[in-house]
C-alpha cells in the first residue's frame, strides 16, 4: 500500500511564505556450460540473473504522468498536468498542456472587482481536500495550478453548485476541472468571461485572495514591503497575515507575484480552517507511504497528511488527536513498514492488513503486527520439476515461479510448457524478456539465458486477475527476506546451482559486455527456521529424479549466496 519539526513549524505558523520550506526561502528555485545430453551426464547450469545487473526497481517516482485514485486526486505537475477531480464521472485523462507560467499581469486576475459580504458555506469536518498523483506521488514541491485551486476550494464546500451554471470562459469546456471553476464562478468567487488560464501556476496573491472571498475576513498587519497600498490584493494579503494564515520570507517580503507550491498551499489552508494535524497518526500514516514523495521528515509531512486524509477529529493540547480515519479506504505502499515501534504490513493491493494472521505474524485493528512464532513453512507449495518430462534446462526461474503462483493460489489450471512456451522474450537483454530458449542451453557460453526478476513478474501478475502479488524482490535485504517468509510468502531466489560459491563470466547484453554470475540457479524459497534454515523448493532434481525436491539449506550457505547477489522476485 513508507514512506518534524512539525510542533516548531506550526508554531511558526507556516504559510504561504512557510519559514520552514527551503524551496520559499530561496524563491526559485558468468565452469563453463554443457549442452544437454541423452545421457546421465547433468546439464550445465543456468546462466541467469545476478546482482551484478543493473536492476530494474519498479516505476519511477518521478513518473510525470498525471491523474488520480479511485478518490480523485488534486495533484498536478510542473508542466500543468491535470489530476481527476472528484466529479461523479471520471474524466478521460488529461493530456498534458504546456508548461505553466506565473502570469504576467500583476493585476487582479479573474476576481470579481467588489467583496463579497459573506462566503459560501464550507465544511465542518476534516475532510479530504488535496491527494496524489496515481503513481503514488504528491509531488509537494511543485507549484499550485489555478484549475487545482479550483478544485481545492471546490472540496471544502459543504453544498457546492453542481457547476452547470452560466459560465463563459473559453478555455475549461469538457476538462477535468470544468465544473469545479463553473461551481466557483456560480458563487461569485471568479469573474465571469474571457480566459481562465487554468494551467498557469497560481500567485500567492491569487490564492489568498481566492481563500479570503470563499471565508471572508478582515483585519489589518503591520504589512509587507513588497505589497504596497495600492496593490489589488493588498487588504487581503494583510487580512490573512492579521489571522495567521500567512507569514512573510525572513527578509520581510511576501512575494505576492510568486507561485506557491502544494504543500505550501495545504499549510495555508490548514491555518484557514483551524486544521493543526495528528502528529502520532500523521507520522504512521507517511511511514506507511501515504505518498512515495513524502517522507515522515520532510517540513510539510503532517499538513499534508491532515489536508490528505478525512477523519473526525478532538482537540489535543495545542493541536488535534484524530479518530474515525477509514485506512480500509486509503491506498498505501505494499510490504513492511515501522512507524515508532511497531511494524505494520501493507499487501500488494495496497491495503493495510488488520485483523487477521499473517504467516507467523497477527495484525490488530490498528494494522500492528505481533510476532506470534519466529518460523514458518509453505506446506502447501505443489513440486514441479525442470527435467522430468518437460526437460527445461535453463528454465529454472520460472518452473520455481509457478511453483510460488499456485502454491499462493495463481494459476491454478496453467501447465509448466505452457508457462514456459508464453514466456516474453528478448534477444539479449533479460530485463526485457527470456533470453534464448529455456529448454536449450546456449552452447556458445556468451548469452544470458535467463529472465531477470522485474519481467518476470510482470509476467507472472498476468495470471493473478486484477491483483499485482509478485514484484522485483532485488536489492532486498535478509532481514527483508525473513519478513517476506514469515508472513507467508514466498520468493524465487537467484542462487547458484549446487549452492556453490558464484563465479563469473563475460555476457553480450545488448551489445555491450557485462561481467555476471554464470553458476546461476534459481529456487523458490518458501520458510525460514532460525535453527534449520531456508526451506527451498528447488526444480533441479536431475540426481534424484520422479522425487520431490524440498528440503532445508542451512542459513550460513544460503545467507552468504543471497548477500553476494540479492537478487529475487517476491510472490505475495
């Protein structure tokens, strides 16, 4: 589903300005192998993956395209892409507009010209107004658009116009965002024609000016240098500075003409509606990895969690203590998380797992785990060999797979040749697919024939309907590999044939010459005994054949291989 000065921050009232945030502060800102005989002479082993490889570690957190969850996400990037607002229907992706400017006009921009009396009727609760991109980021850093504005504000409504009202901009028809700025021009809170300029970076002017008509107030500060008495904006930049929602740079200036980031803006707001945060669940939650981007010491990290997610909050001392956060609700990032000192457990699908036994592990209500037994074995995992019958001699890291799968529950009805007959393939670049065949051994001893893990399971995840159970496991450390068996998973390690010490030769990927483990044999490890070990389901029964081979590799063997390579695939 982990990814504070937080007290000192909030003390410092932190704002558009928010001393806290840097980004404000500066403005800108490879034995050789044998060809299989009809004999009983053993093959040679695979040539598969090692850690040597550059691995493949899973989407990018600096994925730039834009969108939202299932929740609707207020997010956007540097070059003005949309996120999917909460609207009943789900609008078809936004393609991405140019790259945002701060307008040029330092004029009121798109405001009525006379103050509203009164605002619109906001929300009581602590509900959700800001979220992520899809790929799991918040991009907090980033500057606030106008459209993302619009739908911040949009949110907080507590009875909205259904933004179908007379509305003549020319540029917002048939967007994510139309009916949030419909619904706010409908109350008054924009002006009514021309452009609307959704994809330009809001100013900070702009933006109090905005939060200022949809909850008036009044009241007057000792000022800015940079806001003069003539300035549009300027009654309510010193409105918003007199009740604490702004505070200006340590030079003294507010800097109305700047953009303001996300995160910037969800501390502006915060102070608005009097929102100060959990600081225990707010910290839980980033490490938890709310967002991929966030992390729980980053300045913004409990403002972002109080704009971010809906509950019902008391007061708290200073600030607030939260009650009735929905988790069942929240998306976070999957495996194994400490916050404070409790290890919590995040499945493939997201979710944060209570309430139930993990393994050797038990989750309360909360999603802690309690460690209940310090072993655990698969008993249920079905023996597939790579030689009897189907004679794949380089095949290993995919009969181990499907052992996994369909111990875990996956492909239940899939024969091991046509597993392996499916496999993606690639000439020379195991990232992209099986190199060769995974029924012949590459007699020329240059070419890789293997899958490395991250296309592999992507391969595999085909077979596990919408779930995404099996990931790219490498990198990960024992400690991570005991976790993963003692909640009841299980993963196809990258070994070597034998148990043998990893020896090396030089590989053609791709045209160019990579130096790699060449004794390469993979096996699905399926439990861990601190006394007796790993237990290894391992395809390669050519000594013992018709006979299943599991058994238990002591932890000294098995640790030392795992600790030279890391390299695996996890199923889950």
């Amino acid at each position: 589903m982990w990814k504070r000065p937080i007290a000192g921050a909030l003390a410092l009232v932190l704002s558009l300005s928010l001393l806290a945030s840097p980004a404000l502060a500066t403005e800108t800102k490879d034995a050789d192998q044998q060809a299989p005989a009809a004999s009983d002479t053993p093959p040679a082993p695979d040539t598969g993956s090692d850690a040597d490889t550059t691995p493949g570690t899973g989407g990018d957190k600096n994925d730039s395209t834009p969108g939202g969850d299932t929740n609707n996400s207020t997010g956007g990037n540097n070059n003005g892409s949309a996120e999917t607002p909460s609207t009943p229907e789900a609008p078809a992706e936004p393609t991405t507009p140019t790259t945002p400017t701060t307008p040029t006009t330092p004029e009121r921009p798109s405001t009525p010209s006379t103050p509203l009396p009164h605002g619109p009727t906001l929300r009581q609760d602590h509900v959700r107004y800001m979220e992520g991109f899809e790929n799991g980021t918040f991009r907090p850093d980033q500057k606030l658009t106008r459209a993302q504005a619009a739908q911040l504000v949009y949110r907080l409504l507590a009875t909205p116009d259904n933004g179908t009202g007379a509305c003549s901009y020319t540029d917002i028809a048939g967007q994510w965002y139309t009916q949030p700025i419909r619904a706010l021009c409908a109350l008054g809170l924009f002006d009514n024609g021309g452009k609307f300029r959704p994809n330009d970076v809001m100013t900070r002017a702009e933006f109090i000016d905005l939060l200022v008509r949809t909850k008036p107030i009044s009241g007057s500060s000792a000022g800015f240098p940079d806001v003069s008495s003539g300035y549009w904006a300027a009654s309510q930049i010193q409105a918003a500075a007199s009740h604490d929602w702004i505070s200006g740079f340590p030079d003294g200036t507010f800097r109305p003409n700047s953009g303001l980031t996300r995160a910037e803006a969800c501390t502006v707001v915060n102070n608005m509606l009097g929102r100060t945060g959990d600081a225990a669940q707010a910290t839980r939650l980033i490490a938890l990895g709310l967002y991929s981007d966030v992390s729980a010491s980053y300045w913004g990290a409990r403002t972002i969690a109080e704009a971010s997610v809906s509950h019902t909050a008391a007061a708290s001392g200073s600030g607030e203590s939260w009650n009735g956060v929905d988790v069942a609700s929240m998306t976070f990032t999957p495996g194994f998380h400490a916050a404070g000192n409790q290890l919590y457990y995040v499945a493939w699908t997201g979710k944060l797992v209570t309430n139930t036994t993990l393994g050797a592990y038990k989750a309360d209500a909360t999603g802690a785990l309690t460690q209940t037994a310090k072993s655990y074995q698969m008993t249920n995992v079905p023996y597939i060999s790579q030689i009897d019958n189907i004679y794949a001699w380089v095949g290993c890291e995919a009969v181990a797979d499907l052992m996994g799968l369909k111990a875990k529950g996956y492909a239940q009805d899939v024969t091991i040749k046509y597993f392996l007959d499916n496999l993606p393939r690639s000439k020379s670049d195991p990232e992209k697919g099986f190199v060769g065949s995974p029924y012949v051994p590459d007699t020329s001893k240059r070419t890789r024939t293997t899958i490395y893990p991250a296309k592999l399971a992507e391969y595999s995840n085909t077979y596990c309907g919408s779930d995404n159970p099996c990931a790219d496991f490498r990198g990960a450390s024992v400690t991570d590999l005991q976790r993963e068996l003692l909640a009841g998973n299980c993963v196809v390690g990258y070994m070597t044939l034998w148990w043998a010490s990893p020896y090396y030769r030089t590989y053609n990927i791709e045209g160019t010459q990579q130096r790699l483990v060449s004794n390469n044999h993979a096996v699905l490890v399926c439990g861990y005994d601190p006394n007796k070990g790993y237990y290894i389901s391992d395809p390669y029964n050519y000594y013992n054949r018709g006979q299943v081979h599991q058994y238990w590799e002591n932890a000294k063997t098995f640790e030392a291989i795992w600790n030279a390579r890391k390299v695996g695939m996890v199923i889950r």
